[in-house]
C-alpha cells in the first residue's frame, strides 16, 4: 500500500504535501507548529487537513501492519495464492482484512476443528460435491470411528455439516454481500421493554428506521436506552435473500440439497448473524460518535475562542437562593479584590435591602465595566434584581450571562484549592465565571473538555477517542491564539506545541521562582524544556515588554533575523509605528527581491509581514451582550408565542439548545432552524451567539421547551 497516495486520494490533497507532512510528523513536529510554521514545506496544509492527515496516517499503518501480519501467517500456513495476496493488499478497511484472514486464522476448538481432526473432512468435500451414489455410503461406513467419537452415521453427517458451516462462515464474499444487504436494506429496530419515571425513550417505544440512514444522534439514543435496560434493539432484514445467496454455490444440482439447506441455516444462524450484526451495530456507533465528536469539536472550539473582554474590571455573580449568591470583583488582569456573598433573592425584603446596599457600595468605589451572571439557579431572579439596581442608581454597568456549565468541576479541583485555598468551592466559582468572561480560553482549559456541556452522548462514547479528539481542539485554539508567557497557568501551557504536563509545571515553577521572562531564549533554562521543545513552542509563547520586541508576535526565533531585516529596511518601529504609518513604510518593500536575497519561503514573509502589521494581534472578536427579557423568570412564566432572545448554549445534530434564562435551555429543533432547508446547524450558528427565538411549546412537567427562530417574525 502506498499510504501517501492513499491519504492524497482521500483528502484531496498533493502528494507533495503528504508526503512532507508525514516526514514532519515523524521528526516529532507538531500540527500547529507544522501549519504554523513550515507553510513553504507542506503547501500551506491548515492544521485541520493535518489533523485529518495524521489521523489517517495513524489507521492505514495499521491497517499496513495488519496487513503484512495476516500475509505472513497465511504464507507460514503454505496457503498464499497470487489472488489472495491481491485481495488483501487492495483491502480499505480493518474488517475486509479480517474476513479475508478468517478461514486462515488459528481457531479455538470449534465444532468444525473437532470435526477435521475425527477424520470427517472427506465426507464434508464428497457431500459438497453433491453426488449420492454407492460410494456415499462406503465412505460414510468407513469413517465411523469408535475411537474418534465418531459412533453412528448421524455423528458422521453432523461433523460434516460443522465443517460446511464453518466454511460458509468464514467466507469473505458472502460476509461482505450480508454486511452490503443489511446495510443498505436492513432496518434498526427497538421496542420499549421497560419504562422510566420521565419517559425518556417514548419515541423509541416502537421504533423502526433504516439501518443506512439512521441519523446518529438516534443510533446514540438507542444504546444508551439498550444500555440503561428500556429499549431491546434489534436488525431486521431479509433470512431468505442471505439463504438464498450462499445456497446458489451449494445445493444448485446437489444430490444433498437438504442437508446443505440446513448448513446454509446454521452457518447463518449460529456463526455469521451474531458476529455480522455485532458487527454492523458497531460500525453504526463508531460512525455516530465520529460525527458527534465533529460536532463537539466544532462547538467546543467556538466556546474556547469565544472572544475576550480586554482590559475590562469584571464581577464574577454566582446565583442562587438557599446558600447566597457568591460574587467575586475581579481586576482587568483575572485578579480577584473582593470576595463576598449577599442575598439578593433572600425572601426577606430586609436581607435583600442589605444585599442591594452592599452591591450598590461595591459597584459605586468601582468602577465595574460588566457582571459576569452565571446560568443557573437563581439566575433569572438575581438577573432581575441586578438590572433593577443598575437601573435606579444608574450604574454604567452590563450584565452579561455567562455559563456554569464545568465551573463547579474546576471549583472542587486540585487546581482551584492550589490557586485560592483560603475560599470556598463556591466562592471559587465566582472567580471562574468573571474569568470565563475576561478570557474564556485561559480560564476554560482549567475544565476538562466534556465537562462542558457543549457535546451530545459524551459519556456514552468511546472515552480514549473523544478525549484525544477534544485535546486536539484545545491544543489548536491555544496555539492559534497564543499565550502571554508570563501571565499563563500550567493549566493552558500544556495545551501549547511541544509542552507536555510536566515541562508546562516545570515553566510554572520557573516563573515563580525567578520572575517574569525577560525574553524567549530563557526558556532554555527550563528544566527538561529541550531544544526540540523549545523551537516547537517558542513562536506560540509571546513576552510583552520584554528585551525583544519580537517575543511579543507569533514571528518565530528562527526567523528573526529576516524580520530585523525588513524592519531596518523600512525603517519601521515595529510597537510605536501606527498600521497605516506601517503600511505606508512596507509600500516600497520590494518581497520578490527580499526573497531572493534571504532565502526565506514566500508564505513564512507574508506572515512575518501581517505580524509586523499587527503585532500579537488576537484572532478572537469582540463580545456581544444579551438583552434579557425581564418578564420570564421560570418555565412557568413562558407562554407559546413570546419573542425572546437568548444564547446558543449547545449545537447538536438534531438542533441546538439555546439558554432563554429560565433554568431549562430551549431546543430549537433543525426543522425549526432556518426557513431554508438546514443540514448543518453549525454552519449558520456558534455557541454563544445571541439569537431572537419565539416560544412554541411547553412542557412543565417534563421541563422542556420548544423554540424556533425560523418563525420570528
């Protein structure tokens, strides 16, 4: 197999650039470094095609392996024809490997391997051949053995009939013709074996969909209802037509039809059903927790880049009612001043009068650009009461919701004892929300990725895989973004290129040990932050204010010394100099001729050019507030009809759940998405956009809401 053309064929790419991505990665380069940093090398490959790339590279080399570990098997075995050898050479998949393999695969002791080794192989070969005559009963006298537990006809004919079946079995042809039927005719079926308190799996009491177009929110749904012990999930799909296939080889002008019928029934029945559907039930939820975790992806890296509030004083308030609502004032740089609770939505009027005083207090000595009001319970009333405050005394003051989701995992970790361990696990979260909103990134990779709330079925899936995938996603968002290195936790520098946890502790430990970095060089001085590691994570790491003005764009250490060039050329002050007094200084910097003098790659100066532009510009944009409607508090206050806005909390395939503030997030269903047709929600919405819906349903007792936007008027 050639697994260079095989990834370019498959992701429509050069061979060129597959080619030089795979040599990279295997130098130990990584995907953001490779896409960020060697443009010239791979043709400008993103670090999404490189993330597709490096996963198909890790599957075909083991399918490669496979493959050369079943050749050599079969080839030990003296069995290896020239068409077999093809077979398996041009397979695609795993599983086509594996079925060609499986009549040469060492088996336990079957019915059939216990019947070969009695002596009943040549009465197996004679009844396939399918011609009774004398010599049928001579040959079936001969072979009963005493000794060989082989004692009477019936036991003869048996064995042989195992042996048949086993050899019906493991034939690749009718394997891959069952899959294909089932597959494109087949349906998935359930029926309700058992009920829950809150009717969870109503809509699959008496289910039935095509097993080639089941959506995969529906296939996770199933397991889990299989799983928790409600649904009994079933394929059905047509015996006969499968019967039909394998007995066209074996009983057409066959003296032993009958006999052969009931091969063909057992070989179906007891050997490939079972595996094949297990088989298939498999590929279906390998296929839905592929695609989402695609969506997880996606929302997960609009939740990471959603954009921060710089230089903003911020009042992290987390709500409730029976233990206060916790707030934290936080200064412009995630630093935390005050730490309190008050009881703003208190019964009593008196503790609420005190609560309001101390707010008014606390907002009037600061001047506090945004409150950072976190989701949950008590949300909508502490929202009222905010407003109410703000509006009477004219506090120029925002409120902005901001979700709690993944805040109490981070409040009750080691990480937030280590960093506030004189307060409390709520008073903890306070911080977190302010933080979440001044810097979603730096705060958010302290949470582990599902914790969330931003996926579908995650605890139903494959864990490995959906924790690799995410740590991808994180890793791709810190390093496009970049970290301020002298501000930055362990927590986010392990998501950067080439730091792994221990380095990332290690960077930590330094920085408190012997202060801020004055340049990038001095990372060197890390303990085990090798010179691999360092040209992997330097451009990614910026120093502001440093000795080198540089360390404080993602311009690589390597390529310094083309960028001092081309700013002594232009005579360009690369932090004073305005974008327009810059972009009038580069009209006369002749690239073409810098490139030929420098040796430098085209694509590595036009980003050194955008960087001298804009200095550690940040990818991310500016926030948007939400305007709250004041007079829904609770599910009990909506009526179908109202107009409302809100924020896009989670996008899953089947819709997206927008958070309205009355404790339960509403669906706004796909169907219900646009007046167009919709198939990716993701294309049109992120999370955290604010997004006009109308109430079109309401559920009380079971706490769900139905919204549309596609209705709003």
């Amino acid at each position: 197999m050639n697994i260079v053309i095989a990834i370019a064929e498959e992701l429509k790419l050069k061979p060129t650039s597959v080619n030089a991505a795979i040599k990279l990665l295997d130098e130990g380069d990584t995907v953001p470094f490779i896409a960020r940093y060697r443009k010239e090398a791979t043709g400008g490959l993103t670090d999404a095609d490189l993330r597709l790339l490096e996963e198909r590279l890790k599957y075909l080399r083991n399918l490669q392996e496979r493959m050369d570990a079943c050749l050599s098997s079969i080839e030990g075995q003296g069995k290896l024809t020239d068409d077999l050898r093809l077979s398996i050479e041009n397979a695609k998949t795993l599983a086509e490997v594996e079925d060609l393999y499986r009549p040469y695969k060492q088996k336990r002791k079957t019915r059939a391997v216990l019947a070969k080794e009695r002596g009943l192989e040549p009465l197996a070969e004679y009844i396939k051949k399918g011609r009774r005559g004398n010599g049928f009963e001579a040959l079936l006298s001969s072979i009963i053995d005493q000794g060989k537990g082989v004692k009477t006809k019936e036991d003869a004919l048996q064995g042989a009939s195992d042996i048949i079946a086993e050899e019906i079995a493991d034939n690749a042809t009718y394997r891959a013709y069952i899959k294909a039927l089932i597959h494109d005719d087949g349906y998935i079926v359930s029926r309700e074996i058992k009920k829950d308190e809150r009717d969870t799996y109503r809509l699959y009491a008496d289910f039935r969909n095509r097993v080639s177009s089941i959506p995969s929110y529906r296939v996770l749904a199933l397991n889990r209802g299989e799983k928790d012990g409600y649904l009994k999930v079933t394929l059905d799909y047509s015996l006969p037509a499968i019967s039909k296939r394998i007995a066209y080889d074996y009983t057409y002008h066959n003296d032993f039809k009958e006999l052969l019928d009931e091969c063909i029934e057992d070989a179906c029945k007891r050997l490939i059903l079972p595996s094949v559907e297990n088989e298939i039930r498999n590929s279906l939820t390998e296929k839905a927790e592929d695609e989402s975790i695609e969506v997880f992806k996606k929302n997960l890296k609009s939740l990471l880049l959603y954009p921060p509030l710089k230089g903003k004083t911020v009042l992290g308030f987390d709500p409730g009612f029976r233990t206060g609502c916790k707030y934290a004032l936080l200064t412009p740089n995630g630093i935390p001043t005050k730490v309190g609770i008050v009881n703003i939505t208190a019964a009593s009027k008196a503790e609420v009068e005190r609560a309001r005083g101390e707010l008014l207090n606390l907002l009037s000595r600061n001047k506090v650009d945004y409150i950072a009001l976190g989701n949950g319970t008590a949300s909508r009333e502490s929202e009222a009461e905010l407003s109410k405050l703000i509006k009477d005394y004219n506090i120029p003051t925002k409120i902005f919701i901001v979700s709690e989701s993944g805040a109490s995992v981070y409040s009750a970790s080691k990480l937030a004892e280590e960093e506030f361990p004189d307060l409390t696990v709520e008073k903890r979260s306070a911080i977190s929300l302010a933080r979440r909103l001044q810097d979603p990134l730096n705060e958010l990779v302290k949470i582990e990725p599902k914790a969330m709330g931003v996926g579908q079925y995650q605890h139903d899936m494959n864990q490995t895989k959906l924790n690799d995938s995410l740590r991808t996603v994180v890793e791709d968002c810190v390093n496009a973004v970049g970290i301020n290195l002298n501000n930055a936790s362990a927590s986010v520098l392990q998501y950067v290129s080439g730091i792994n946890k221990t380095v990332a502790s290690n960077i930590y430990n330094y920085l408190k040990d012997n202060g801020p970095f004055a340049k990038r060089s001095d990372l060197k001085k890390v303990p085990k932050l090798g010179p691999k590691a360092y040209e992997q994570a330097a451009g990614f790491l910026r120093i502001y204010g440093g000795e080198e003005p540089l360390d404080a764009t993602s311009i690589h250490p390597e390529s310094y010394k083309e960028a001092k060039a081309i700013l002594k050329k232009t005579g360009i002050d690369i932090l004073k100099d305005s974008l327009q007094e810059k972009e009038k200084k580069l009209s006369s910097f002749d690239k073409d001729a810098f490139i030929v003098s420098s040796g430098i790659g085209k694509e590595t100066l036009n980003d050194i050019l955008e960087e001298i532009k804009r200095p550690g510009r940040d990818i991310r944009e500016e926030a948007k507030v939400v305007t709250l409607n004041n007079e829904v508090k609770d599910i009990k206050d909506l009526k179908e009809g109202m107009i409302l806005n809100g924020t896009v909390r989670n996008i899953m395939d089947f819709g997206m759940f927008v958070d309205i503030n009355v404790h339960q997030d509403g669906l706004v269903h796909i169907s219900e998405v646009s007046k167009k047709y919709c198939r990716d929600i993701s294309s049109l919405y992120s999370i955290g956009d604010v997004v006009k819906v109308k109430v079109i349903s309401v559920d009380v007792e079971r706490k769900r809401i139905g919204l549309s936007i596609k209705q709003v008027a």
